[in-house]
C-alpha cells in the first residue's frame, strides 16, 4: 500500500502522508467524542470526560429532548442569552437532568455535532469506497444544512472546525502527521464555511462540479 494517500474530498485533492487513510475510522473524523452506545459507534477504552464541549453521558431521551430544545431556542434568539432554565423550561425536563448530560450549553452543540458527523462516518464505512470520501461528506452536509446554517447563523461555526482538529488529535501527531491533517481540516472547513455563507442552496453535485474545475 502507497505511504502517500490521496484523499478526494469535496473533488480537491489533499495528499495526506499517512500509511493507511483508507476509511473514515483512519481519518479520525468519526472518533470526534465518545458518547452514545447505542445509536452511535462505540470506542473500544474511551473514557468518558468531563471538559467545555463534551457530552459527559450516554444519549437518551432527556438528550434528545434537550438537543431540540438548545436548537429550537437558537433559531430564535442570540446564542449567549440563552440560559440552562430556557434550555430545561423548552425540553420540560429537570435542571438536574440537564447537568446529569452535559456541563454546559455549549457541550449540547458539540455533542449534536459529534453525533451527525459519527452517523456520516458508518454511512461512509458502509459504502467501502475511498473515493467517495468527498461526495459522502458533501450529502452529509447539505442533509443537514438546516443544522450547519442554524450554527453559521449563531455565528458558531467555527464549531466544525474544532470538531474536525479535535477529532484528528493533532496535538498527539508528529510534525509529519499534523501540518497534512491540519491543511486537510482547514480545508474541509473552508469549503463548507464558504458554503455556509451562500446559504448552501448549491447542491452537492454542483458543488462537486465546481470543485472540480
């Protein structure tokens, strides 16, 4: 197997000197956090941790019913004057709940964030293509373009952006691993962000075609 990979993403070449990028698992991009057992894919001996931006329990009910009322909430008004009370009063679940899940509002979005790029992952693993890499990445995105706009709009997101860094670990790399994985993320961000900012109306094959050119 070639030391060189080169992976396709949203039709722009990206050399990653990695020994084996062949999947989603090998880019890290799915191993953003450690969170549900159930409806997302389980790390074998992650811990779960407690820090700004990680969801400190397993899904649930109460997560779902909080995540859609943080979302509902953020449509409506400036992200910083929302409050943990508007966030428990929307999902009629207990404050104590709330803390029982996540320690902050922000760990919400991240988890949310966590969550639809983990599912792109197994769609991706599922199709067995490496070069699909890009067109998966661009139909997870517009998908769920209602979500990426509802971030842009909050002015959040750089959100993606961290996920992304977060989930390749660039500071365990080696200088040879890092400066390929950080110019992939600041990419992959680049592109979506830019995508953002127009309103994401362009679909995903059209953004194909003019990546391409």
């Amino acid at each position: 197997m070639n030391t060189a990979k080169i992976v396709i993403l949203m039709m722009v070449p990206f050399f990653i000197t990695q020994p084996s990028l062949t999947t989603a698992q090998d880019l890290c991009i799915i191993d953003v956090t450690s969170v549900s057992q159930g409806l997302m894919m389980s790390i074998p001996n992650a811990e779960m941790r407690q820090k700004r931006g990680f969801c400190i329990m397993e899904m649930g009910y109460a997560v779902e019913k909080i995540t859609d009322g943080l979302l509902e909430l953020m449509g409506e008004k400036p992200f910083e004057e929302i409050t943990v009370s508007d966030i428990v009063r929307r999902a009629e679940v207990g404050r104590a709940s709330f803390y029982r899940h996540f320690d902050s509002k922000e760990a919400v979005v991240h988890h949310h964030l966590s969550r639809l790029l983990k599912e792109w992952g197994r769609e991706f693993e599922a199709i067995g293509k490496p070069e699909e890499l890009g067109p998966s990445l661009l139909r997870h995105f517009y998908g769920h373009r209602n979500f990426y706009l509802l971030l842009h709009h909050c002015g959040m997101s750089h959100y993606l952006l961290e996920a992304i860094r977060g989930a390749m670990e660039l500071d365990s790399k080696s200088e040879q691993e890092a400066y390929p994985l950080s110019w992939f993320a600041g990419g992959l961000y680049g592109l979506v962000d830019e995508w953002m900012r127009r309103g994401m109306i362009v679909s995903p094959d059209e953004m194909a075609a003019i990546s391409h050119h």
